[in-house]
C-alpha cells in the first residue's frame, strides 16, 4: 500500500512539473479614432470630405492565444490563434474568418521554429521592421503596397531562425488563400525568403517573394507576381533614421496594385522616414513614399505622413496622425488609405482620380 501511494504520488509530482514547463497566453490590442478625408468622390462622382469613427489605425484589433509546451531536449510545441476584429461595430475582420490574422501550429529548438497553418507572409514581417510607421494599418506603407500590410498566407509553412544578429525567415504556401485547384499545383502557389541582420544600432534586411495568381480556373495560374526590397535602419541617441527600397513586376496578364488594372507592368517603390523619442512619454515620426508606376502610364504618386505618440503606460497611448497623398496625374488614384483599384468599388476611402488628398486620424490604442 505505501509503495503504491508513493509511486501515485511521484506520478502527481511529476505531472505537475511538465505542466509547469507549459503556458498559454491571451493578448491583444484595442485600437479605434475618429478619421478626417477630403476629396473623396460620393454618389454623384462630386469631391466631398469624410469623417468617420475607424478601427485599427495603429496597429489592428485584435485578441489572440499563444502557448508553448516543453517536450524536453531543447524540443518545444508552439501555436498561435490571433483574431482581428473592428472596434467601432463590433464584426470580425479577414472576412469574418475567427482567426484571421493566424492560426497556426508547429515545433521550436535552438536551430529555430518551423510551423503550419495561416501566416503573415515575410514581406508583412519586412514592413514592420523597416516602414518607419510600424506598417500601420493607416497612413503608411500599405497604402503604397497592399501586400506589405495585410498578406496573409492561408495552407503555409513557415520557418524563423536567429543565429546571432541574423535571422531568417523563410514561407511556402500551397495556395495562399485555399482555392487549390486539382491537377495544378501552382495555382494559388508563394513563396518568399528573408534575411535580417542587426548590429547594435544597425540593421539591414532583403526579402524576396513570387505569387502565383489563385483562381478556381486551372488556366489562370500562369499570372504571377514578383517582388524584391533592400532597407535598412539606423539608430543614433533618441532618433532612427529608416530608409528603403522595393522593386515589382507583374507578368502573363498579371496587375500591380495602383496600375488600375494594367496587366505586365513594374514598379519602384522608394521611402525614408525619422523616428524620434522627444521624451520617454512622447515620440514623433515621420516618413515619405514615392511610387513610380510609369509603365503602367498612371503616374508617379507621392505620400507623406508625420504622426504624434503620447504613451500613458506600458498599455496605452494616445495618437495622431497627418497624411498628404499627391496625385500628379489625372488617372493616379493614390489615397492617403490606398488605391482606389485595391480598396474597392464599395469603399468610401477612395479619393477622386487625379486629385490630391489630406487626412487626418486621431485615437486610442490599448493592449492587453
């Protein structure tokens, strides 16, 4: 009997100790402001301002689930749920989809991690180590490149290693947003690579990716794109200087986003910015895009935004930002949110082709 209750014993001893070696955590982020837009085309096709109560400025709501388990020898299990949704109404964002914005599942060791599921691409990961704003979901690099802020990768691998001041990253999607065809297996296909180095207050980084358009007809999948981009940043006392540089082509009737549809065109995409730390409560930053689409025969649009951070505590701030899109052509349609061809028909952030445009954001952000 005492060696039958001591054996249970150990057994509990035990058991409690593996569980202590596993945790899982709930996080997430609350951001909403109110909006201002000029020069946004309304029923009549007329120039109107726009005001509006937004979600997610700053950096998307979101509410998520990580964990991690040790399985002994270095060996861990890893997974991540993360959930986007929209402030001021409430809905789930990522087209209503519960996890959105990740969902995924795989192991961790000294050599790195390598997981399964629904990923932020590389290139997201790129902009929000090398876009001055943070790869904000307003008033920054997304405008000029959606993918940068908010591809997502639906059936990916994806592998993270750090060895000492360089990490890698690599992603291959199987179809990136799971409308796989049967007998093409390019259909829908990605896969990108990235390496980062950084040394004290230097960092520099290179990200590659190509995407196969995804269709349910077997036929579309010869239109791809390809992209490439080079930044770096510096860090000297309170201020960061950023800088950067991305090159696109769209090939076999394939279109970049801003070319309003033109098919086989490229891209360059340049932009510099400044952080500065005015006090441990206060920060400011500043940055300018410039896009040259001249094969696509739209123009060579401009973007400038400048934004204001009053830090609370360690979970929340209060910020404001400024944006100026400069159109210097009559079929350029850059806003200070995107292309009106990438924001869509039903969106009521467009501005007026050929017409410059201002914004205006203030808000909230939490984190939990």
């Amino acid at each position: 009997m005492r060696l039958k209750l001591f054996a249970i014993s150990a057994g509990l001893l035990a058991s409690a100790g593996a569980y202590a070696q596993s945790s899982v955590t709930l996080y997430g982020v609350i951001d909403v402001g109110v909006e201002y837009l000029n020069n946004v085309p309304n029923a009549a096709k007329s120039s109107s301002s726009l005001v509006a109560m937004q979600s997610g400025n700053q950096a998307g709501s979101r509410w998520g689930i990580r964990g991690v388990e040790d399985l002994g020898g270095g060996l861990k299990g890893i997974f991540t749920l993360e959930s986007g949704f929209s402030v001021d109404d409430g809905k789930m964002a990522q087209g209503s989809r519960l996890f959105g914005r990740a969902a995924f599942v795989g192991l961790q060791n000294q050599w790195g991690q390598l997981t399964l599921g629904r990923h932020a691409t590389p290139f997201w990961d790129f902009a929000g180590a090398f876009d001055p704003m943070g790869n904000a979901a307003r008033f920054a690099i997304g405008a000029q490149d959606p993918f940068m802020l908010g591809q997502r990768a639906d059936n990916s691998a994806k592998y993270i290693g750090t060895f000492g001041g360089l990490t890698l990253t690599g992603l291959y999607s199987f179809n990136y947003n799971n409308t796989e065809v049967p007998g093409n297996f390019t259909n829908g296909r990605e896969y990108s690579l990235m390496a980062v180095y950084a040394a004290g207050p230097f960092s520099v980084g290179a990200v590659y990716d190509q995407t196969n358009q995804s269709s349910t007809a077997a036929l579309a999948t010869s239109q791809l794109i390809r992209r490439a981009s080079l930044a770096g940043t510096y860090a000297f006392g309170p201020a960061k200087l950023y800088a950067g540089y991305r090159y696109a082509h769209s090939f076999n009737g394939a279109s970049l986003p801003g070319a309003a549809g033109a098919t086989n065109t490229y891209a360059n995409l340049a932009w510099a910015g400044l952080g500065y730390q005015v006090t441990p409560s206060v920060s400011l930053t500043g940055a300018a895009y410039y896009q040259n689409l001249a094969s696509a025969h739209v123009g060579n649009p401009w973007q400038f935004v400048a934004t204001a951070d009053y830090v609370f505590s360690k979970r929340t701030d209060l910020y404001a930002s400024l944006s100026y899109a400069l159109n210097r052509n009559s079929r350029s349609a850059l806003g200070v949110n995107g292309f009106n061809d990438v924001l869509g028909a039903s969106s009521n952030e467009q501005v007026v082709p050929g017409k410059n445009q201002f914004g205006a954001v203030v808000g909230i952000r939490h984190k939990f």
